[in-house]
C-alpha cells in the first residue's frame, strides 16, 4: 500500500527547462526534420512523431529522461502528449532519433546522449552540425548502437530517407522529393493554390463560353423558328 502512495505521488515534468534551440539556424533544421517526417507519414496514424519532447524509458525514474530534438516512433499512434512514458505506449521506445548541435554542445553532453539512446533502445540515431555540415549516424547492431562509417548517401533502414553530404545537407523521401523547409513549403503551397485557382478560373471562362455558345444556338434556333413561320421550310 505504502509503494503504491509513493508511487502516484512522482512527478515526471514536461520540460527540462531548456530552450529548443540555441539559434535559428538550429531550429529551423529541427522543425524541417520533424515536420518532413511528420508528412512522410501523414497517412499512418501508428507513427508518432515529436519534437523536443521528454521520453521517460523507465517508470518510477524521472530523471532518466532526455529530450531528443526530433524522435520517431512506430507502433504508437499520433497525438498530443506532455512527455513520452514508455511504459503507458506499449514500452515502445523511439526508434530513431535526431539532434542538431549548436555551439553550446559539448562532447560530454552528447556522449551522455549516446549512451543513453544505446541504452534504452533506439535503432537510429543521427547528430547534424549545421555549422561544419558534418553528419554521424548510429544504427543498433545486436544489443549496441554502431557507427555508420559512410554516411553520405546514407539510406535509413526504418525511415527510407536518403543524406546526402555533398553542399549543405539535404535529405530525401524514399520518392526522391527533398526534404524542404517550412518557408519553402509554404512557398509550394501558394504555387499551389495560384495553380488551382488558375485551372479554376480556367473551368469558370470555359462554362461562360459554353453558355455563350449554348445561348447563341438558342438565339439562331429561335430565329430560324420564326423564318419557318414566315416563309416556311428553308428549300434543301
């Protein structure tokens, strides 16, 4: 009875008190990877994606946590949370991972990272540098976490996504569709929206004129009704 009192009293917090991002060069690679791979699958409601969100791994310990900047999870479905308790979601851990660094990263404090994701199961694990466009990449081999020696042109098992190094970074659908930022989706939406509201107006000339044609026919209809009346049948 006693365990059972403590144990509704933890508390697992929904934020660690720091920023998302240090820079914007840093959250705007944040936001383009998850929502990238929030739209890759939009159609799967049994993939959960998040960003900058708490995944507590193991119950009754809320300070085993850590934050990844963007966690993909499949098998859970989609939703709001306030913090990802593996024990109420199917104890499913994130299976790939994402962070991006920033200067105030140190080689400490993404060892720790590392070790954790070994530790509680993710399959994948990536860390960009925007600043020196420098990517690493993990994938679980057995029971650890190993180094993808070759990452350009890098093919992710569980996301299909392609890296390719060769300038800045950009990533890949499985389609071959770049992932784009949130600038330049919008940007394609409203070419879009010009496009259909184009083939719109183009429909809406098209009906005009047919009715134009369609009156004009019932004009010379009418007008040769009255030519019959007046002179009878137009000779063959």
């Amino acid at each position: 009875m006693v365990s059972q009192v403590n144990k509704t009293e933890i508390i697992y917090p929904e934020s660690d008190g720091k920023p998302m991002a240090d820079n914007t060069k840093q959250f705007n690679w944040i936001v383009t990877i998850k929502q990238n791979i929030d739209w890759l699958y939009i159609d799967d409601p049994q993939v959960f994606v998040a960003g900058d969100l708490l995944w507590y791994p193991v119950e009754g310990q809320p300070k085993i946590a850590d934050a990844p900047d963007t966690m993909v999870v499949f098998g859970r479905p989609k939703g709001d949370r306030g913090s990802y308790k593996q024990w109420q979601e199917d104890n499913l851990a994130p299976q790939v991972v994402f962070e991006i660094l920033s200067p105030s990263n140190t080689s400490i404090e993404m060892a720790k990272k590392l070790l954790f994701y070994d530790r509680y199961g993710v399959q994948e694990y990536y860390v960009y540098d925007p600043d020196d466009n420098s990517l690493e990449a993990w994938q679980r081999i057995g029971d650890s976490l190993d180094s993808v020696s070759e990452v350009n042109n890098w093919v992710s098992p569980r996301l299909g996504i392609r890296f390719d190094l060769t300038d800045e970074l950009k990533i890949y659908r499985p389609d071959g569709t770049q992932f784009s930022s949130y600038s330049e989706i919008n940007q394609l939406l409203e070419q879009e929206k010009q496009r259909a509201e184009n083939e719109r107006q183009r429909a809406e000339n098209e009906r005009q004129r047919a009715e134009q044609v369609n009156q004009q026919l019932v004009e010379m209809e009418a007008k040769l009704q009255k030519y019959r009346q007046l002179f009878g049948e137009l000779p063959n």
